[in-house]
C-alpha cells in the first residue's frame, strides 16, 4: 500500500460517512415535512414541565407526528433517569 492509497481510501471514507449523514438529515426533514408548526414548542413546553420534577436533557424527549389516512397520532417517548 502506499501513501497515496491511503489518501484514497480516507477520502473514500469520508465521503461515504458524509453521504450517510446527508441521508439522515434528509430522512429527518422529510419526516417533519408533513408535521404541525407547534411540534416543536410542544415538545420544548413537555420537557419544561418534565424538568420540574426529573433532571432530563432535551435528547431524552421525542415528540413525533404520524398523519396517515384519517388519523392523526402524536407520539411523546421520554426516556427517564433510574430513580436512586
């Protein structure tokens, strides 16, 4: 192998890391797409009353919209520290 193989291949990773990352980006944003424009408040209002009572990040809720057919499902999952 010599040194300008290995160039090779570290482009070669770093693109296809870059094309995996620009694949989630696009699948998330075609996901919210079609959400409500207060999802985002919602989800920042939950977490606010959440922290009054548990020490939670903003990673450990997920608010998720699903319009399919003639029903719309909103999901909330919060991940929870162990209590001690």
């Amino acid at each position: 192998m010599s040194l300008l193989d290995y160039f090779r291949s570290t482009k070669s990773n770093n693109a296809s890391l870059a094309k995996e990352r620009l694949q989630i980006i696009v699948a998330h944003e075609r996901g919210s797409r079609n959400s409500p424009d207060y999802l985002p408040q919602l989800k920042q209002d939950i977490l606010a009353v959440i922290a009054k009572y548990v020490n939670i990040s903003e990673e450990q809720v997920t608010v998720e919209f699903d319009n399919s057919d003639d029903i719309a499902v909103l999901e909330l999952n919060v991940t929870l520290p162990d209590s001690k």
